[in-house]
C-alpha cells in the first residue's frame, strides 16, 4: 500500500509540472462580477467602432471595416491614430481629457535603410489636486502584426479585430472615467494618462521611444504605475507584474478576490525563450513581450492583462487550447472574433473593472510606492555565465565529495587481497586426505617477470 501511494504521489507531482498546475485564478475562477463599471455591450461596441465597422452613433457602416490593417508604419495605422486622436479631441463628449497633438508624439523607425515614422496617441486625465507629477499609464497598442490588407481567407481581410480588443478595453475605461471625473478625482490624487501605442508589433517601439522621449524625466520618477492591456479573447485571462514577488500585484490581486475577478497567474513551467527583450535579462516569455517592458526597464511597476492559454509545454502563443490562431492571420476578423473569441467582451469588462477598482481603491498609492522602492533586480543573475559557473562549481564539489567518500571506506573497508593456498604433492604422500604434515604454497601473480631472481 505505501509503495502504491509513493508511486500515485510521484505521478501526481509530474502530471502537475507536465501540464501546468499551478495558473491558479484570483476570484476562484468564477468570473460572476455584475457590478462592472464598464459593460461587455461597451467594450464590443468601441470595438466594431475603432474598426470602422459602425460610425460613432453605433450605425453600420461597412461589412468588413474601413481602417485597414493598420501595419506598423502603414498609411492604414496612420489612419488610425488621427481617428482616436479625433474621436476623443471632441470637446462635447470628452470635455475633461485633453489629447496631445500627434506631431508631439510621432517618432521615427528605422527599416534597413529605410527612415518611416509612426505615432502613439496621449490622453490625459488631470487631477489639479494631484502631488506633484505623480500619475498612472494605461496603454495597448493599437497596430497590427498580420501583413497585408488584401490578403484574404474565405472572402474576409483581415481587420486585426484580436488584436484590437485592449483598444477597446483602453477606450471604454476613458469613456467611464471622463463620464464619471468628478468621482475619479477626489479618489485619486493623481493623473491617468492613456497611450495607444503604435508599431507595438516591431518590439514594442512605441512604448519604447515614448518612454524615453515624451516622458520627461519628472514623470518617469513620479509614474506610480503602467497598466498594460493586451489582446483579450483567449481562453483564459492572465495578470502579470513580474517575475518576481511584488507589492502591487498582491494589491491587485487583493482588488481582484474583492471583485470576484477570474486573473490566472502564469503556470511556473512557463517556456523560456533564449533570447534578451528585456535588458540585462538573459531570457524571455511571452508575458514578457509587451509594452510594459519597456517601463519595466525604467523601474516602473507594471501590470499586463492578457489572453491566451499556457499550461504544460506549449512552446508557442495559444489563444486557445487545440484551436488554430487568429492574431497574426487573414482570419482575425470581428466576424471570427465573435463566433470563436467569444470572451472577449467580457474579459475586456473585467479588465476595466480591476483597472477602475485598483486606483481608486484604498493602498493603491501605497502599493505602487512601496512596489518601485523594493524593487529587486535579479537580472544579473539570469547571465548565462552564472550557469557555466554552477556547472563547474558543481562539478568540483562531486569530485571532492568522491574523493572523500572514497578515502573514508578505504579506511572503513580496507582491503583485503584473498591469497589462495594450493596443496603440493609430495611423493607417497595421500593427497586427497588432508592431515597436518600437508605442505601448502601461497599462490601469487608476480609483479613482473623477473621477481624472485
């Protein structure tokens, strides 16, 4: 019976590291909330507007969209930019936010030999009572990694709808915040600045040039926090701050249990990728390859919700257990979207639930404060020289263990060569009975050819 129970325990164990135990949710994994600031209908119908499936009243306008593909550096994500920086320029719906002129954050990219520019887009909710230049970034990007708009699956170009669902997301938390400012600013004392990140999909180079070049260097110190929300429709949702323990995301997740939010954490066999996106940080993830790096890497606390699902060894980035893709394809359309990432909706309203709920709930300063103060750089250790340096070191410790453990059962043990004894025969002598005048000899291999002359 113990040997079974060692056995079934032992099986156990590797079934929970094969397959990803572990991604435990926050919430118990009900997903029930109700009481979401934000709706699901909100988040589907920024949605379909941004891609230029609806006008801004909600009337259809065309079947397939109208903003093209919005490739990074494209004419078509050019597009979309000037069409968030119009839609929220509008001082008869958003008159508490102010919106920066593109010219203010268009950068430039480089491609071989080739100089094209892109543009995020800022908006900024201020609070006059705020201290000092303290405020928090909600980011997404908003380009798209799939290629070519006149590339088609079964008659439908490619919208990039999956991967425009955190656009929505960011769009409806606006929506919210500007409608509800008197509310947002005696609870928090502090501005929320919301980016649509362009050319997200070329390492994260909006993020990037707008952290070390629009930012200034007041802001960067007095960032509390970068909420970064990613593609949502997958079949879980993810939260992620770092790879190691944080303050912040306890507080979150903290935020999350309250709300009755479902955030899975990431399985702790989680690929590893060979290979530096992050500086100083020999590896990388795909929860890792986001906008949020970038401020990471300017010690800026950070919280990334995405979509997808990583359990066991998945070595590429599921939307979806056993299903095809639809980011990066011709087939990532609202109609796709709809019938086969379902979710989305949803998971774009709690998004928005934990995102409103965490800065205006009670510590979140405090948190984020403490989260930035305590930071831990553990990137040193991730060099692959320290590898190199265990293995050797290692390899002498067996070595010396050997040695020691050899000596110590030398003289424990010591040898003891078995001398066998052979019977001479000695004429009249009965050989076969044996009696004490029998004559033996030692039996010895001689060392060398010539012993004994």
């Amino acid at each position: 019976m113990k040997k079974f129970a060692a056995v079934f325990i032992t099986l156990l164990f590797a079934a929970c590291f094969l397959f990803g135990c572990g991604g435990k949710p926050t919430g118990n994994g009900s997903q029930q909330n109700s009481q979401s600031p934000v709706s699901a209908d909100a988040i589907d119908a920024n949605l379909k507007y941004f891609l230029g499936l609806t006008d801004a009243a909600g009337s259809a306008v065309t079947e397939y969209g109208d903003m093209g593909d919005r490739t990074p550096t494209s004419e078509s994500e050019r597009n979309a930019a000037q069409k968030l920086f119009a839609h929220f320029s509008d001082k008869e719906i958003y008159s508490d936010i102010e919106v920066t002129e593109l010219a203010d954050t268009t950068f430039s990219v480089k491609s071989g030999t080739e100089t094209r520019t892109s543009q995020n887009v800022e908006i900024r909710f201020s609070n006059p009572q705020k201290e000092g230049n303290s405020q928090v970034v909600i980011g997404t990007a908003y380009d798209n990694p799939y290629g070519k708009y006149d590339s088609v699956y079964g008659g439908e170009p490619s919208t990039g709808a999956f991967t425009a669902t955190g656009v929505a997301t960011v769009m409806s938390v606006i929506d919210w915040v500007n409608a509800n400012a008197e509310t947002v600013r005696s609870q928090c004392d502090f501005d929320i600045v919301f980016v649509f990140f362009g050319c997200g999909s070329y390492n994260s180079m909006g993020a990037t040039a707008y952290i070390n070049d629009t930012m200034t260097d007041e802001q960067r110190k007095e960032t509390l926090l970068m909420f970064n929300v990613d593609s949502l429709g997958g079949e879980r949702t993810y939260l992620y701050a770092d790879e190691v323990k944080t303050e912040h995301e306890s507080f979150l997740r903290k935020v999350a249990n309250n709300e009755n939010l479902a955030f899975y954490s990431l399985p702790s066999n989680m690929p590893i990728i060979d290979g530096m996106y992050r500086n100083g940080v020999y590896y990388t993830h795909f929860a890792m390859l986001a906008d949020s790096t970038s401020f990471v890497e300017w010690d800026i606390p950070s919280a990334r919700i995405f979509s997808g699902y990583y359990g066991g060894f998945n070595l590429s980035d599921l939307e979806k257990k056993g299903k095809a893709n639809l980011c990066g394809t011709s087939r990532d359309t609202y109609f796709n979207l709809k019938n086969e990432r379902e979710a989305f909706a949803k998971q774009g309203s709690d998004a928005a639930a934990l995102i409103l709920s965490a800065v205006r709930a009670d510590g979140f300063k405090e948190a984020a404060t403490a989260s930035k103060s305590n930071a831990r750089n553990f990137a040193g250790w991730t060099n692959p020289l320290w590898a190199y340096i265990a293995v050797l070191f290692l390899a002498v410790a067996f070595g010396i263990t050997l040695v020691i453990l050899v000596k110590h059962f030398e003289k424990k043990y010591p040898f003891k060569p078995i001398v066998k004894k052979m019977k001479i025969a000695v004429f009249g002598m009965d050989y076969e009975t044996q009696t004490d005048e029998d004559v033996f000899v030692d039996i010895k291999r001689p060392r060398g050819p010539f012993e004994g002359y």
